[in-house]
C-alpha cells in the first residue's frame, strides 16, 4: 500500500474509534433515560391511585390557598406602603408646620424681647433724667437756702431791736434825741414822695363854687370797718403802732398808766418790763436807752457771727454732696 492510503485508513480508524466512544455514552444516556421513563410510569401508576389523587387534589387546593394568602399579603403590603408614604408625607407636613410654628415663636421672643430692652433703656434714660433734674433742683435749692442764709446774715444785727427801742424812746419821751431826729426825717422833703401829676387852673370857669355848710371842701369819707357777726374782729384792724404815736401815754388819777397793746408787746419784745406807773417811765427809758447803746455797740460782731455761722452751714450743705 501507498504511504498515501496508509494515512488515509489511519484517519478512518480514529474517527470509527470516536464514534464508537460517543456512541458509547449516548448507550449510556439512553439506558439512563429509559430509567427515568420506567419511574415516571411508575409515579403516574401511583397517581391512578385514589388516595394519591386526593392527596393531590388537596396539594393544588392547599396551593391555591396559599397563591391567594399571598395575594393578600401582598395587597396588604401595598397598602401598608401606601400608608407609610401618607405618614411621611403627614411627617414632613407636621416638620414643615413645627418649623413655622417655632420660626413665629422666634420672632416673637425676638420682638417681645427687642421691646423689653427698648423699654428698659427708655426707663434708664427717664430714672438719669429724673435723677438730674432731681440733682438739678437740690443743687439749686441748696444754692437758695445757702443765698438766703447768707443774706439773711448779712443784714446788720439787731436792726429791728434798735428801731424799736428808738421808736419806744421816742413814744415814751417825745423831747428825747430820737424824736428830734424823727421829726426832722418827718419834716423834711423826701426824694421819693408824690408829686401832683397835673394842676387845673380854675381861674377861667364861671359860676358858683358849691360848699358844704361846715365850709369844707375837698374832704373825703373814710369808712370804718365795723365789728363782725359773733364779735369777730375785721381783717383791716390792727394794733397801735408806737413809732406812729407822738404822744405820752395816758395817764390815770391814781398815777397808773394805760399803755396800748402795741407797746406793750414791743417793750416785751426787747425783755424790759412794762412800766407800771408815772415815776417808772424814766426806769424804762434807761433800760431802752442802755439796750439799744448795746444792740448798736455788738450790732457789727453779732453780724460777723451770723455770717460765720451762716457760712458754716452753707459749707455743711455743700459737704453732705
């Protein structure tokens, strides 16, 4: 044989020994099959069988049962998922109101809040206002009270002793040195006395001048106020004045003198005892005459002590600020 034929017998016996391994295993398949089939027909032999149908029977409807509780389950599931998107939705619609609810509440803290301090710095503003004004008016008050001191301090002491014993010296002895003085500041003109504003000159008006049976002209009627219901006094009445008066007291038959109220209360005032007859006048005109030497000799100390003393407590009230 060829070398040719040779290869070609060589490639026909491997290929014939394939098949054969294949078929081989397809032998073994098809017992394997042929198995399967004999217990197939065995299983639908049992199932011929009455118990096993009803079995079945009762698989399929078990089945069924269980295909519709499924069912259910998964519409109930559906709907518990429906239900657990409406509650998110009502979650973020709840979140969405709080967040309102607390951005209102916020505002109004803030505004209630911005009022308060508006209030307090308002109220702050009034209390150190009213705190300098009430300083203010201390301070000015103070400054008045200290004026008043010091002016009332520096009138001259004893000013109104001494015009009363003067004034008492001149009502007990009318030829004394101080009515003489007094007269002349009487009779003298004054720098500040009523001048006539306008004089009428009569001398071209005719007729008949009218006068009063008495032959007084020009006089005018001065009323005099009358003592009230119930023995009150009126306003207008007052006590004797003695620098007015110019004349000696009066005297009565027993040689006791009758001294107006006046009088009395000023000699009371400068301490010396009323005189109680004719011959204890000249005890009181020693006692005026020597109380006004002292008031006039001690009037520039007892100034200067009064201004002292005056301008001590002003320095007091200026030492409690």
């Amino acid at each position: 044989m060829k070398l040719v034929d040779e290869r070609k017998a060589l490639s026909e016996i491997s290929t014939l020994q394939k098949q054969r391994k294949t078929f081989g295993i397809l032998n073994a398949e098809q017992k394997a099959i042929d198995e399967e089939r004999e217990k197939l027909n065995e299983l639908k032999a049992k199932r011929k069988d009455p118990e096993v149908q009803k079995l079945s029977d009762e698989y399929e409807e078990t089945m069924r049962q269980l295909d519709a509780i499924k069912a259910e389950q998964d519409e109930a599931l559906g709907n518990l998922n429906k239900l657990r998107d409406e509650r998110s939705s009502l979650l973020d619609q709840q979140k969405e109101k709080w967040q309102k609810i607390q951005d209102l509440k916020d505002d109004y803290y803030s505004a209630r809040n911005a009022y308060r301090d508006y209030e307090k710095e308002a109220w702050r503003i009034r209390r150190e206002k009213k705190a300098k004004e009430d300083e203010e008016y201390r301070l000015a008050k103070k400054r008045e009270i200290a004026q008043y001191k010091m002016e009332e301090a520096s009138q001259m002491a004893y000013a109104s002793e001494i015009l009363t014993c003067e004034g008492l010296i001149r009502y007990f002895d009318p030829s004394s040195v101080e009515a003489a003085r007094k007269a002349k500041l009487v009779s003298g003109p004054r720098a500040l006395a009523a001048q006539p504003t306008r004089s009428v000159d009569d001398s071209a008006l005719s007729g008949k001048r009218l006068t009063k049976k008495d032959g007084h002209e020009g006089d005018y009627f001065i009323s005099i106020p009358k003592k009230g219901k119930k023995g009150k006094k009126n306003i207008g009445t007052t006590l004797p004045n003695p620098e007015s008066s110019h004349t000696m007291p009066a005297k009565s038959k027993s040689g006791k003198i009758n001294l107006p109220g006046g009088v009395v209360q000023e000699l009371i005032k400068v301490d010396i005892l009323p005189p109680a007859n004719k011959g204890d006048v000249q005890r009181v005109l020693e006692e005026l005459r020597g109380k006004s030497t002292w008031y006039k000799d001690n009037q520039d100390q007892k100034t200067r002590e009064n201004i002292a003393k005056a301008q001590k407590e002003i320095d007091c009230l200026e030492a409690e600020d």
